[in-house]
C-alpha cells in the first residue's frame, strides 16, 4: 500500500489535484501558507514533503512544480537552484 501512495506522489496528475488544492485555499479566503513539509523522505507514515530529497530534480516532482507555479503566480521571487 505504501509503494501505491508514493507512486500516487510522483505521478504528473499530481499536480493538478495541488492547483485545485491552492485555488481553493484562496477561494476560501487563505492569505498566508506555509506548507508542512518541503523536503522529507517519504515513508509509510507519509509522503508530507514536496520533495523526498534535498538533491531531487525538481522537475520531476509534481508537488513541487504546481507549488513553485503558484508561488510564482502570487508574484513570490523564487527561482530553482
């Protein structure tokens, strides 16, 4: 079960559900965010961290990329390494 979550984390469909997620945060209202877990390795008591690890090609997570967009889109200065 744990492998299907975290294949579940890294499919491109991801990110998708996290631009639905930060819509309706603002729609709700949300000013401030401040995501859990930017980086932490996944395990079977979660997949928390936009990235599982520190030297991760960004690109390759949808969680991160969907996250960077929306920052981006709200005029944060935040570039990729």
């Amino acid at each position: 079960m744990t492998a299907l979550f975290h294949q579940a984390n890294r499919d491109p469909r991801m990110a998708r559900i996290y631009e639905r997620y930060y819509q309706a945060w603002e729609e709700g209202g949300g000013d401030l965010f401040c995501y859990f877990s930017s980086v932490s390795r996944w395990s079977k008591w979660g997949s928390w961290g936009i990235l599982e690890f520190h030297d991760e090609d960004p690109s390759q997570s949808p969680k991160f990329m969907s996250t960077l967009g929306w920052a981006k889109r709200l005029g944060q200065p935040v570039n990729l390494p």
